[in-house]
C-alpha cells in the first residue's frame, strides 16, 4: 500500500502518523546506541567484523525518519495556523 502524501492527510492522520514517528525514532536512537557502543567494544575485543559496520547502516533510516517527522510536524504547525 502506498502512502499518501503529507498535504493529503488529514490532521488525525498526521497525528498519528507523528506519534508513531515519534516512537520509532526513540526505539532506534536506544538501538543505536547500543550497536555502537557494542560495536565499539567488539572491535577493541576482537577486531573488525561484520556488526563494526551496522551502526553505519542503519544511521540513514534513522535520519529520514527524523526528517519524515520534521515534515509532519510542520505540516501539522501550518495546519494550526490557518
């Protein structure tokens, strides 16, 4: 299912979307967080290996949430303002 896009949803809809938004970007924070200090600490253990890199790999998804977010938010402060 493809989603609409932010001018096209309702502002109970932006809200929720901003919630669940909201959720996401703490669950992943925590995580990455722990990957790297995990990361960190396996690589002074044991050297490089495969899970040095996840932190990495997951920091893009963790900002475009951020921005996804940032959309909705302002969406939603436009929304108020009118």
């Amino acid at each position: 299912m493809a989603s609409k896009p932010i001018s096209e949803m309702t502002t109970e809809e932006l809200q929720k979307t901003d919630k669940s938004l909201r959720l996401a970007i703490q669950i992943m924070g925590v995580f990455l967080v722990l990957m790297t200090a995990s990361s960190i600490y396996i690589f002074t253990q044991k050297g490089f290996s495969a899970t040095s890199v996840l932190p990495i790999v997951f920091l893009p998804l963790f900002t475009m949430n951020l921005a996804n977010r940032k959309k909705v938010k302002s969406e939603l402060i436009k929304r108020e303002n009118q």
